[in-house]
C-alpha cells in the first residue's frame, strides 16, 4: 500500500477572489468565544448553511481571515468576533424598548439613552445593537418632535430621580419591575460631594459676589451689559449631580455612535473615510491626531494599526460590489422582485462597511466633513433637479444640448452617491437629526459646570489677566472636557474637567501675562531702547521700526525684537476707553476674519463677472469648471469623480477643461476680468 502523502486542495474561486485552504486546521475542540458572541460565519459553517466556506487560522491565538473571503463574511478578523444579535440576547429594559419601538417604527433618542446599560456603551456593542435596531425598521427620531405632541413616547423605566428640562410635562412612571444590569451606581460609587477634592464650591452667595466682583472688574454698570446677563444666568444653573453626568454622557456616547454610522453608511462618505485610512496606513498622515484611541475601549495603537489593511480591503470590495449592481438598478426593464433583492444586498453592505470603518476608529472630527460634502452634494444635485424642471417648462429658453448635459450630470451625481435624491435627503436628515443631538448633549454637560469654572478660576486672580478672561479660559478648557470625557473610567466629570480647567487658565497665563520676573540687566536694555524708540520718532516723524531701532542701538534685529516683547502688557478687550461707558477697547481692532466693505464689494463685482463670463461657455464646459475648481460650492473635485459624473474618461474632461480656459483667455473675456488683477492696467469694461 503506497504511503499517504498530503496534497493542497484545489484552488475556488469566489466572484474575482481565489484562495487556498489552510495547512493547518484548528482543533474542533479549540476554546473559542460564547455561543452568544459567534459570528456568523462560523455559525453558519457549523450548521452547513453558510454559502461561502469559512477560510480562517489562527495566528498567535487570534482569529483572522484571509483576504480573499467573500463579502458573506467580514466580520471575522484579527480576533475581533461580531454578534448576530437578537432581541432575547438584551437586557430586559432594552427588550421591552426595542419590542415596543418595532410595533410603532420609531425610537427617541432619549430612550434608547435611558435603557442602554453601561456594559453596552462600547463602539462594538453599541454597533451590534444598532444594526438589530435596523434590522427592524426602527426609525430614530428628535425627542422635541414627541414633546411636540406628533407622537405618543414609550417612557422606559427611569433608573434614577433626574429631573431635567426636557421631561417636563412628562408623567412619573410607576415603580418598575425591570432592572438594568450592571447599574452604573454599583460600577462607578458616586459620593455625597459634587466638586473634586480641593475645589471649593460656591454657593448662591458666594456665587452673587463673584459676580458682583467680576462686574466692577470691567468696569460696566449697565443692567443689559452682556456679561452681568450672562454672569447672572450661569449663577442659576445648578451643577449637575452624578446621575446626570452619566445620563449625559451616555447620551453623548449613543448619539456620537448613531451619527458616525449615519454617515459612515453612505458609499460615497465610506471611500472617502477609506482615502482617510489609507493614507494613515501609507504615513502620509499623522495616527494619533487622524485615529481616536481610548485606553478605556481597549482600542490599542497596534490594534487598529493592524486592523486598517485588512478592512480596506473589504470595505472597498464592498463599495465595488455596491457601484455593479447600483448600474444593474438603472435597467428599467428589472423586475420588482429582483430590484428590492438588489436594494436589500446594498443596505446589508452598507452596513457590514460602516461596521468595519467603524473598527478603524477615525476620528469624528474627520467624519463632520464628509457630512458636508454629503450636504453640498445633496444642494447640487436640488438645483440641477430645479434647473431641468424649469428647462422642460420653458423649453425655448433652454439649449436641447443643456438640458441633456443637466440630466446627464444629475444622473452622474446619483452614481457618485449611489443614491436617489429622495434616499439622499432623507439621509441627510437623518444625520442632521441625530448630530444636533449630540451637539445638544455636549451643550448640556458644559453648561451644567459653568459654576464649576468660577470656582476654579477665582483661584488664579491677580495674576495678570482681568477675571473674566480668566473665566472664558476655563470655559475652552471645560468643552474639551467634555470632548475627551469617558465616564466608565469611574471619575465623576467635575474631577476630570478640573485638570482641564486649570490646564487652560494656566496656560493663558502663561502666554499672555508676565510670571517670570524680569532681571535687572533686561530691564536696563528695555529702557534704552525705549530712549532710542522716542527719539527716533522725534527725528523721523514716525514710528520708528524694529530694523532701525536695532541699528542705533547697535543690536541684533532678532534680540531687539525679544526684548521688545518682553516689554509688553496685555490689554483686556473690555477695558473701557474714555469716560464714557460705552465703548470698550475691543470696539476698535479690526477683525481680520471679516471682509472690509471695500473687499466684500469687489468679492461680489468679482463673482458677478466671472459667473458672465462662464455663461458664455457651454453648459458642460462650465460645470466641469466649477466642479473643478469649486466655484460655488467651495469644494473641489478629481479628474477622476467628474468623469463618473459625466460619464466620460478622464483624459476627455481634462480635455474639456483646457479647451474652456482657452476659451476665457480670449481677449473680449479676459478683458471683463483684467481689472480685478493686482497691478493690472485700467481699461474699460
């Protein structure tokens, strides 16, 4: 009998894919995850359903995937297992929640904040439950829309004797049988304190005379002054008590992670969010400032470094298989059935990519503008449907070749997105909705320790800066707090915004105030140069500049130029001017950030003209201009996603774009835009 010998399998292929069977398999005894976190392949190859064998190994005990797996299967990769769950898999509050939302279709968000125990707000988890509420056809909707009296709320069972603002006129429930698991009071032991330990603080009147005090420091004694009013509302406002904090915080966690899905599930924001990776994993852009990475989730640096190469590769497969059958859906001689099979597929990739994305942990303040990009493309695509409605309206107004180039370019617009326009606003609703939340949240968290900054900030009087600078210091250091708090570390916030607080007052004194003491040889210097700097101006009739102030002084530019700005003393904006009450200090610096009116009319005149001159242009020539160059909307656009708008290669629009300038530098249209050159010759227009 000839000996046995081991030989590879034969290579399958799936769609494009092809891979080999591993060498080694793992034990069928192999400890492994709770039957309750399997994912779902490894569910389904264990029943024999799975459609796609599940290809896997272990490498140093960790679960990952081969980069040829189907889309059936990716959510199995460097030891992360995902959830398929259900309903019977929550707790009993978010049970009930859930089931109840199901009948009725809709889910506030307070709700969902007050049933979610602590264990469940994670990235990971909190993206599982948030797919099963999917799933179901829950639509998540703006608490103020039920106040409003549009719909009838399902009050879930309150854990904690909270009063806020928002439930006024809402009934007290009954006590409830139901009880979280896990309560946050058992994890993070609240105290009777409500300020960390060596912050004193201030009661109503103590709160009133730093008011007072803070009033006769800038000098205003008006009764409708901006800052008394805003100095005696923030003495009303209460600090919040522990379950507050945690309720907020929650709710900042809950709405944060919906809004990041939102958007992330949009195939257009995905393959920009994909860019973003990309160039994070090329070094092209910083990790740490690019990536949210949290000690408390357990998102370790090499975690997700190691995670970036293998979800791109899926997430752009996905997107790919998502741009096939989006072109499959504009056949109109489709079937029903097979259009709502297709429409199925691409919302279930949708979400299988935006859970990978999601393990990547990118920044949110990289995902805000993929909602804008998503908010210009959504007004484009508005104003082309406007413009062709017009057009077949009033068709001898209209080019016959614009009006095909318009349809052509709003069908173009819908396969950059992927979309319909009615699918597009409602997404975008959608994420306004639940981003205005979130900014809510983070509103109601700073603004419940405002007393908290006075409290801190009376500490560092006198050193420099007026009080009330002191105060709007310890206010940026407060809403960085709350951008950086995690309450499951077990610190109440007032404990962890006060290192905050104090970082930002200390550092403003630092910089604008002069804590170090001058030597005696320094202040010699600036005296002579101060000398030199009046007698200068006697001699030139002018304020004499830091060049020639350092050559009569027989010094060097850069150590004159040190030593007068150590010479000087900042000046509160506040500061009153003349004995008149009304006019302050700050009334008279020019804001750079505003235009002068000189500028902003000729921004106008200039916009005019250019917008004369691309009417002269044919339609698909000028729309490729302002795709390109970001007239109007301000973004800017490839060669590349302007040729899938039109439908052409991108070598014919750059084809297009060349021959449109040419067509502007003719001298009868280059003379209307000469005179807004700098330095250019006047003519006449």
């Amino acid at each position: 009998m000839p000996p046995v010998t081991w030989r590879p399998p034969p290579r399958r292929s799936a769609g494009s894919s092809s891979w080999r069977r591993s060498r080694r398999r793992p034990p069928r005894a192999a400890a492994g995850p709770p039957s309750r976190w399997r994912s779902r392949s490894a569910a389904a190859a264990s029943s024999g359903t799975s459609r796609l064998r599940s290809h896997r190994t272990f490498v140093r005990g960790k679960l990952i995937r081969w980069p040829g797996d189907g889309y059936d299967d990716p959510f199995v990769h460097l030891g992360v297992h995902h959830v398929s769950l259900t309903n019977a898999d929550l707790p009993s509050p978010l049970r009930d929640l859930v089931e109840a939302s199901a009948k009725r279709k809709w889910m506030s968000y307070e709700e969902l904040n007050t049933c979610v125990p602590d264990e469940m707000v994670d990235p990971e988890k909190l993206d599982e439950l948030l797919v099963l509420v999917e799933r179901q056809g829950i639509e998540f909707i703006d608490q103020r829309g039920v106040r409003q009296g549009r719909r009838t709320p399902f009050h879930a069972p309150l854990q904690t004797n909270l009063k806020f603002k928002r439930d006024e006129g809402r009934k007290p429930d009954k006590p409830s049988k139901i009880n979280i698991e896990n309560d946050c009071e058992e994890e993070m032991p609240a105290t009777d304190d409500t300020a960390p330990a060596g912050v004193e603080l201030l009661d109503e009147a103590e709160t009133q005379a730093v008011i007072e005090e803070a009033i006769a420091d800038s000098g205003s004694k008006r009764i409708d002054d901006p800052i008394r009013m805003y100095l005696t509302q923030m003495g009303t406002i209460p600090l919040l008590t522990r379950e507050e904090e945690i309720r907020l915080a929650k709710k900042i966690e809950t709405t944060r992670m919906i809004f990041r899905r939102r958007v992330l599930e949009s195939d257009y924001a995905a393959a920009q969010a994909a860019e973003t990776l990309q160039q994070v994993h090329d070094g092209n852009l910083p990790f740490d400032r690019t990536m949210r990475i949290s000690t408390a989730e357990e998102n370790a640096k090499d975690k997700i470094a190691m995670r970036i190469p293998v979800n791109l590769r899926t997430v752009r497969r996905l997107i790919e298989q998502n741009q096939q059958e989006w072109e499959t859906l504009q056949d109109n001689g489709l079937s029903a059935t097979r259009r709502t099979a297709l429409q199925q597929e691409i919302e279930r990739r949708r979400r299988k990519f935006a859970t990978l994305l999601e393990e990547c942990c990118l920044r949110t303040a990289r995902i805000q503008p993929l909602m804008r990009k998503l908010q210009a493309i959504n007004k484009k695509i508005m104003q082309l449907q406007r413009e062709i409605e017009r057009a077949r309206k009033h068709p001898n107004q209209y080019d016959p070749e614009d009006l095909y180039v318009m349809q052509e370019e709003l069908d173009g617009l819908r396969g950059l997105v992927l979309e319909q326009p009615e699918g597009l606003r409602q997404r975008l609703h959608n994420v306004i909705t639940v981003f205005d939340e979130y900014e809510q949240a983070k509103r109601d968290l700073s603004g419940g320790n405002l007393r908290l900054v006075v409290s801190i900030a009376k500490k560092y009087r006198n050193r420099g800066l007026p009080f009330l600078d002191i105060i709007q210091e310890g206010n940026t250091g407060l809403m960085r707090a709350v951008d950086k708090y995690e309450y499951k570390r077990g610190y109440k916030f007032s404990t962890y915004a006060t290192w905050w607080i104090r970082q930002a007052i200390t550092r403003a004194i630092a910089d604008h105030a002069r804590t170090i003491r001058v030597p005696v040889h320094m202040i010699e210097t600036m005296s002579k140069l101060r000398t030199i700097q009046k007698h200068l101006l006697q001699e030139i009739g002018r304020e004499p500049t830091i060049e020639e102030i350092a050559h009569r002084a027989k010094m060097s530019v850069e150590e004159t130029r040190r030593v007068m700005k150590i010479s000087r003393h900042p000046i509160s904006l506040d500061r009153p001017v003349g004995e008149s009450e009304d006019s302050h200090f700050g009334d008279f610096i020019e804001d750079e950030r505003q235009e002068a009116p000189s500028e902003t009319a000729t921004s106008d005149m200039l916009r005019q003209r250019i917008n004369d001159v691309l009417k002269t242009l044919t339609y698909r020539e000028r729309e490729i201009l302002k795709l390109r160059y970001g007239i109007g909307d301000g973004y800017t656009y490839t060669l590349e996603e302007v040729g899938r708008i039109f439908k052409v290669t991108r070598e014919r629009v750059r084809q297009v774009e060349s021959k449109a300038i040419r067509k502007l530098q003719h001298p009868v249209r280059r003379r209307r835009l000469t005179n807004f050159l700098a330095g250019a010759p006047e003519t006449e227009v």
